[in-house]
C-alpha cells in the first residue's frame, strides 16, 4: 500500500508540473489602468521633474538618445491665469523635424485598451499642419521612424484657418508612400478595411478643447473625436496583434494636453521580453533609410518568428498529452499489482 501512494503522489505532481509548463506562458494579473491629470507635479520642464519621469518615459529619460527632439519642448503649466488647472504643454512647431513623444505608465506595454486624453491646439505649421495621437503596440521603446507601431494620429491645423481636422494611421511605413487612408491605400496596405473615415471640425464650445478617445482590440482600430466616430478600420497583420509600449505622440505643433486615462482590455500580463536591446538604428539617415522591401520582409520575418513560436507550443502540448497515457497506464499497472499481493 506505501508503494501505491508513493506512485500516486509522483503521477500527481508530475501532472502538476506538466501542466503547469504548458500554461504558465502569458499568465499573470493584466497590468492596472494608468490615470493622468498633471495636477500632482512642480511647474517647469518635464525632464526636470522627476515625479513626472516616474510615471512617463522617452528616450531621452532612459539615456538611450541625446534627447535632441525631446528636449526644452515640454512642459508642466497653468492652462491659464487662473492657475486652476495644470497641463502638459508641448511646443515643437519651430523644427520640421521634431518628434516629440512620452511613453505611458513608465514604459509598460498592452495589447488592447481604450485611451481618452483632451487637446486644446494653440498653433501649427501653416498650410501643413501637424498632428499628434498615440503610438501603440511598438515593438521598442523609442521615437517613431516609420518602424515601430502602429501610429493613430489626428491632424491638425492653425485655429485661425478653420480647417477640420481628420485622422490619419501608419504603420511601418514612410508617411507619405503608405499612409493607411481610403484614398492613398496601397498594395501592401490593401489588408486594411474602412468602414469609417471622416473629418471634423473643433468648436470653440469649450473653449478650444476636444476630447479624444482611441480603441484598440485584436485587429481593430477606432479613433474618436468629441464623441464622433471618426475612423473604424481593421489591419489583420500579425506582426503588430501584439503587446507593445504605447506613447502620447506630438509633431510640429503648439498644443496642451489633460486627462490622460488608459483602460486596460488585457485579461493577462504580457510575457516578458527576452534579450531587450533598447538600441535602434537611425533609420532616418539615407545610408539607413527602411525601404518597402525591408518593411514586408520585416512583417514576413516576424510573422515566420510568431507562427514558429506557437508550433513549438503546440509541440510541446502534444508532448506533454501524449505521456499522460503512459503515466495512466502505469498507475493503473501498479495498482493490480498491489491487489495481486
């Protein structure tokens, strides 16, 4: 009888574990919400301030850049001379090239999430606008070079010319070639489907400020403004149905920013990541510059990673299934055994 319970508890925990290796790969509570109001910080540059750096991050804050588009273009400030409200003030309208962006929730990384922030515009480029939004599922924490993300934007004009606003979405891709809009699709961005695309137009009702709202799930991506849905399309590539850092995004533009609330969809923690090497070419440079080509063979090839990484899971389930058999039929062996005695 000793032997028989000494074999039942082995046939136990080896089941145990088994099956624990099986399903411990992305497991773990989700991430909580991420809620900003600017309120609790110091007035002055957000590099400067470290409670700010405590809960958002770019490049610069995590010493992997020079910080030249991220600094001296941001700031902790009163909306106005009633000193009643605090605010995330950006102004990079001066540099073509700047690219401003702050990483939510000091750098964690989501799948699926609703996103609501408000914009009040105060300028941009003249004639060509500019634009902000979020940045979400990259695959590094770093700047947008046409290679990271899948980038929701609005855009822009000056107040003074009246224009509306609409959306616009890029995802690995130089803006003006592949830009995912009804109009300038192309054949490699032929696997994303509109059902909505619209412009529209900020009031001054409330005194310049428009709510935006941004819903991410799986394969589908929808853009709001002021309550309106503005943009409703599906991008089915594997490669970016994903976990990934998500930041706040601004470019050559003069504009505050309030109530940042992030709601997490995700039912579980994304897996950690292996080897993270922070460090990204400049692929803005024309020695560097990411072509088409390089842009599909780069889905193809993560997409080859990602389909290889679930036929080594399935592998292992089958392995793991295919022993339980065996483990049974021992059991059961020892079991007549022991009668037999």
């Amino acid at each position: 009888m000793k032997k028989l319970i000494i074999s039942l508890f082995i046939f136990v925990s080896l089941f145990t574990l088994l099956s624990f290796n099986v399903h411990a790969e992305g497991s773990g509570d989700p991430l909580p919400n991420f809620n900003e109001d600017f309120e609790s910080y110091d007035l002055g540059k957000t590099e400067e301030i470290l409670s700010f750096r405590d809960n958002w991050s770019n490049d610069y804050y995590t010493g992997e850049s020079d910080g030249t588009q991220q600094l001296d273009v941001s700031w902790i400030e009163y909306e106005d001379e009633t000193k009643s409200n605090k605010v995330l003030r950006v102004t990079n309208i001066e540099n073509d090239g700047s690219f401003f962006f702050i990483s939510a929730a000091k750098a964690s990384r989501y799948k699926n999430f609703s996103v609501t922030f408000k914009v009040k515009v105060l300028d941009c480029k003249e004639e060509v606008g500019g634009w902000f939004g979020i940045n979400c599922r990259k695959e590094i924490d770093a700047r947008y070079n046409g290679t990271n993300g899948m980038l929701l934007t609005y855009r822009c004009y000056k107040p003074s010319e009246g224009k509306p606003y609409f959306p616009a979405t890029y995802r690995y891709m130089p803006l003006t070639q592949l830009d995912l809009t009804p109009e300038t699709i192309s054949d490699y961005g032929k696997n994303a489907t509109y059902n909505v695309f619209e412009s529209y137009n900020v009031s001054e009702e409330n005194n310049g400020w428009v709510e935006y709202k941004i819903d991410v799930q799986d394969t589908n991506y929808k853009m709001y403004a002021s309550g309106k849905l503005v943009s409703d399309f599906t991008y089915d590539k594997k490669a970016i149905n994903t976990f990934g850092y998500l930041s706040f995004n601004v470019c050559v533009c003069d504009l505050m920013m309030d109530d940042f609330n992030l709601i997490n969809h995700d039912e579980t923690a994304p897996d950690p990541i292996e080897n993270d090497d922070p460090t990204i070419p400049d692929t803005t440079t024309t020695e560097n510059k990411t072509t088409d080509d390089d842009i599909i063979n780069n889905d193809k090839q993560t997409e080859k990673t990602n389909n290889t990484d679930t036929k080594k899971g399935c592998k292992s389930l089958v392995s793991v299934i295919s022993i339980l058999p065996l483990l049974g039929l021992s059991f059961v062996l020892l079991v007549l055994k022991e009668r037999k005695k």
